[in-house]
C-alpha cells in the first residue's frame, strides 16, 4: 500500500504536482484556453465555450481527461500527506481537506467534460462546485505550508 506520509512519496508527490502545474500552462498556452476549472460562473462557462473552436475543445477535453484526473490525485496525496505527516494529533482531521478536494475536483472534470462534448449541461453546478474545490485546495495548500514550517522550525531547532 502507498503510504503519502513516507519521505519519497512525498518528494514524488511534490514533483509530480509541479510538472502538472507546468502542464497546465504550457497546455493552455499552447491551444490559446482559458481552462474551465477556474470559472464558477455559468453564464461565463456558456461564453467561454461558445468562443472555443473544435481544436480547443478537444484539447480542453485532453486536458481535462488526463492532465486533471492526475493532477487532484498528486496535489491531495501531497497536501494530506504532509499534513498527516506533519501534526501527529490531529493529522487525520487536517488532512481532510486536501483529501475531500479530490472528488470535489474530479467532479468538476465530469462536468466539464460533458460540457465540452456537448453531452449534458450540468454547467450550472460549476457556481457550487468550482467554489467548493478551490476552497478544499486552499486550505489543504495552507495545512501542508503550515506543516512545512513546523518541520522546518523543528529542523532549524536542532542545529
């Protein structure tokens, strides 16, 4: 069983969430996209995709299927990882967050997808959806900094 506490997992986590960022940017540079994942808005959504032509729909669609399927699994198992690894006591609870984002995240790829294949209009989901991942990512991003610091200062300590 992968354990995202251990040391390497973590490291593989953390390289793994950064060559995704990358790709996000490199994807959406190169198809000319604005990424659906940070629009909550269904009236911008509809605009959005109304002004996308078939390329970037199907690399929107790439994106969506692969790059960020892949992408909530290694930010979530990074951010839960080091919560659980960084505060002993209440780990598990801290670590919710990032674990809840996953889901939430790949919920938000489904209704995206749909959208973009024209197969079923849950857009309007988006304006809870899109609030609620962004949300569970920042505070899992903000519990894994805050470990971060507390090994960090620990390290620091012992020197």
């Amino acid at each position: 069983m992968l354990r995202i506490t251990n040391t390497r997992n973590l490291w593989w986590l953390f390289f793994a969430t950064l060559l995704l960022t990358a790709s996000f940017v490199v994807c959406s540079s190169l198809w000319n996209l604005t990424l659906l994942d940070g629009v909550s808005s269904p009236v911008e959504v509809r605009r959005i995709l109304a002004g996308m032509s078939p390329e970037q729909i199907r690399a929107h669609i790439w994106i969506t299927a692969t790059l960020d399927v892949a992408y909530p699994l290694a930010y979530g198992g990074l951010f839960a990882g080091a919560a659980l690894s960084g505060f002993a006591t209440c780990g598990r609870y801290l670590a919710l967050p990032a674990l809840l984002a996953i889901p939430v995240d790949l919920l938000e790829g489904v209704v995206q997808v749909l959208a973009l294949t024209d197969s079923g209009d849950l857009i309007d989901t988006k304006a809870y959806i899109t609030p609620l991942k962004t949300a569970l990512f920042l505070s899992g991003l903000v519990i894994a900094l805050a470990a971060w610091m507390k090994w960090l200062i620990v390290r620091i300590g012992r020197a």
